[in-house]
C-alpha cells in the first residue's frame, strides 16, 4: 500500500500576495499598530493560508481519532483501556467535551475508530476504519507494523480529503486513546533527543511515582529503539494508531490548503513528526493552546509555535483547539469589519 502523496510532495507555500496585503491593512486600521497583539498575527496568517483579503472560518471541521496502546500492559494509565471504546460511545452521544464544543461552534465532527479493544457498535457519527484492536507494546516491539503504519497515515489522509470536500476553512485534529501520552513523550524523545525525565507527564492523572514508572517505561523503548531518527521509522517503533492519523491529516491538510489549528500535547507530536516528513506543513499550522501536559512546552519550541492560550488544559480531544476558535473568528472580525484611519475621518499622525 503507498502512502499517500502528501508525505512524498511538498505542500504548496501560503499566498504572500494576500498575506502582505492583511499586514498593510492591519497597519492603517483604527488602532496603534500591534495593539491588537496577536489577533493581529493570527489574521494575517489566516489571510495567507487562504489566499483572500478576508479570511473567516466558518466552516470547521474535526476529526477525532481513536486507538488503543499495547504499551498499557506496562500499567502506565491511571485509567482502563475500556474507556477508550466507552469515550467513542460518549462522543457519538454528545456527551464529550470536544462534542459540546462542536456544537457550539456549528463545527462538523466525525470520530474515527481505527481500533480498540473494547468492542464499540455502530454509532452516529463514527467511522471504523479499525486496523487492529491496538498496537504493539513499544516497550518490547515496533507499535506498529509497515502496513499498519501506511493504513494509519491514510485513515488521517482520507479525513483531510473530507475536510477539504467540505470547502473546511480550518481542520482540528483529536486523540483519544488510554496510553497515548506515552507514546506521544517517546516520539517527541527520539525526534528531539530529549530524556524522559523532561517531557514525560501525568496524563490520565498519575501520581509522581507513576510518572516515574512511565518515563522508565519510554527509556525501554526508546533504548529498544535506538538511533534510528527517520521520522516514518520512528512513527512505527514508537506511535499510535491515532498519533499515525493525526500526522497524516496534518500533512493531506497542507498538501490540500486547509489550515489546521493544532490542539494539545498528542497533537502537537503528531504535527512534529509531519513537519519531520515534510518540513513544509509548518507554514499551514497555528497553534490553540498549551498543555499542562509537561513535554508539550519542549514539543511547542521545537515548532517555534506561539500558542494562543494557556488555561492548565490536558484533555486532548481537540478541546483545546476548539476553545480557541472563537478567538480566531475574533481576529477575523476585527480584521475584515474594523474602519482605516481614511474610513472613519481619524488621523493617523502622532500628535495630531
């Protein structure tokens, strides 16, 4: 199975056409120049990446992926790997942060199964794309397979591909999976060489032994591993199932020009390791918020990311991302609706 083209094919450049001309408007706009902070940032990129003079983001859509961690044999959650089917259920009923939040923002939301081992039925609003009840312990073995691994980065191409059908004017990525803050602190370990120590956390709510059990834990594998830094080679040694997704949506979304608004630690790995296959996607990703997952400050540097908030989040779900939206829509507003200094009659010389 070849993988898709989007991590053999670089991504088109932003519009620098559209995006100087927000960064001129932004300047004659009734306000000190820069006073709006950030919202100022945000809209003029928002302008590049969709190659107009008044970006909005209307249509938003969301991709929830799930999978289960063979590395939870290790007793590395303080939660059972049956919530992960359980939370598929939740999220198909409405009931999940990130469904609320969709609700909310008008946003379409899908969840994609892409395997469990709790048995989760049909439901509204679920995908099964299951490639297998979990992946491999990565303390002891490769997590994924060569084909599961094409399988995976295809399941997130695919929803990219669904985004961009649907004429989506910005895409948030989310994870659930029991055991995928593990995985996630081994990747970003191996593509940044950092210890353990530093970017392993709590996740599910580990006390501080169990945090330390689970960064010996990501030592084995990533001494099982080794020096390989080939960022696919690393995604089948280390990932998950819905980390693989995330990658690949985050690399078809770029390949496709749709923006993505990246949520928290998991899927700030995954963007990590995009931007490893195609150094090219950083220009289509803006950043919601950081975690309070320890490792995600580390991850966020090394994307030379600005996150917009930073509310002591650690849910994943894309919940983070979602929140920030209507900061987003916000500095759309302001960008497009604010009068110039010509329009409204107001001089613009200091001391007038």
């Amino acid at each position: 199975m070849p993988l898709p083209s989007s991590c053999t094919q670089p991504p088109p450049k932003p519009s620098a056409l559209h995006g100087g001309r927000a960064r001129d408007r932004q300047q004659v706009l009734t306000k000190p120049p820069g006073s709006l902070g950030d919202l100022e940032r945000v809209a003029i990129e928002l302008a590049a990446l969709q190659g107009c003079d008044t970006p909005t983001l209307e249509r938003v859509h969301i991709s929830v992926f799930a999978g289960d961690h063979g590395v939870c044999e290790e007793g590395i959650s303080a939660f059972p790997q049956a919530v992960t089917a359980q939370m598929i259920a939740n999220f198909a009923g409405g009931g999940a942060a990130i469904s609320v939040m969709a609700r909310e923002l008008g946003a379409e939301l899908e969840v994609i199964n892409l395997g469990t081992v709790g048995e989760v039925p049909e439901l509204p609003g679920v995908l099964h794309q299951v490639i297998a009840p979990s992946t491999e312990n990565l303390a002891q073995k490769d997590a994924l397979t060569a084909n599961q691994l094409q399988n995976a980065l295809n399941a997130g191409d695919y929803a990219s591909q669904r985004a961009a059908d649907n004429r989506a004017q910005l895409f948030i990525g989310g994870d659930m999976g029991i055991g995928n803050t593990t995985s996630a602190a081994a990747l970003a370990c191996a593509l940044l060489d950092h210890r353990p120590q530093d970017l392993v956390g709590p996740g599910t709510g580990l006390d501080a032994r169990g945090v330390s059990h689970k960064a010996r834990v990501v030592q084995t594998a990533l001494d099982r591993h080794g020096d390989n830094r080939d960022p696919l080679a690393v995604l089948a040694s280390l990932g998950g199932f819905e980390i693989a997704a995330l990658a690949g949506a985050t690399l078809g979304c770029a390949a496709r020009g749709v923006p993505v608004l990246v949520d928290g630690f998991i899927v700030s790995v995954a963007a990590l390791v995009a931007t490893h296959i195609q150094p090219g996607v950083r220009d289509w990703l803006l950043f919601s918020h950081q975690s309070a997952e320890p490792g995600h400050q580390s991850v966020l540097k090394a994307l030379d990311a600005q996150p917009l908030l930073n509310l002591g989040m650690r849910l994943g779900e894309g919940s983070g991302a979602a929140v920030a939206v209507p900061l987003l829509r916000t500095a759309c507003a302001l960008h497009n609706q604010m009068a110039t200094f010509a329009d409204a009659g107001v001089s613009d010389k200091p001391g007038a």
